[in-house]
C-alpha cells in the first residue's frame, strides 16, 4: 500500500460523499472532517459532513480494512 493507493482510496470516497445527496433538501454534503478509527480490530475511515445547502450533518463511515500500523499513521499525516 503506497501512499498513493491511500490517496486514490480517500478520493474514491469523497466521490461517494459528492455523490450522496442531503437527505433533508438534496444538497450537496462537504466533508468538515474525516478521522480513522480501529473498531472491533478493523479501521474505519469516518467522515463527518454537512450538507452546503441546510446545513444538515451527515457521518459516512468507510471500512479501511487495507490500513496497517504504518499505513494508518500516514493517513493521519495526510488528514491533519
Ligand atoms: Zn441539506
């Protein structure tokens, strides 16, 4: 897993966030954040998002299950 694998990852998923729209008024969602977290052992990216339209908030949760030790602690580089 290089660094540009997980770059291609995170972007696969802003496409589903772009892709999914606000439940509320079918606004565009923006992601505010994203952070991974282990659950049960296996990583989830979680990304927080609200809608640009209503403001409505939204939390997408992907399964990482690619991410190792080292590979996490680049991911968090790249988030923050
Ligand atoms: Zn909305």
């Amino acid at each position: 897993m290089t660094i540009r694998d997980i770059m291609k990852y995170i972007e696969s998923e802003y496409l589903v966030i772009n892709d999914t729209p606000c439940e509320i008024c079918g606004g565009e969602y923006l992601a505010e954040n994203s952070n991974v977290s282990i659950v049960d052992g296996i990583p989830y990216d979680i990304c927080n998002c609200v809608c640009s339209e209503c403001g409505h908030e939204k939390t997408f949760q992907f399964c990482a299950p690619f991410v190792e030790d080292e590979d996490l602690s680049k991911i968090k580089n790249i988030l923050n």
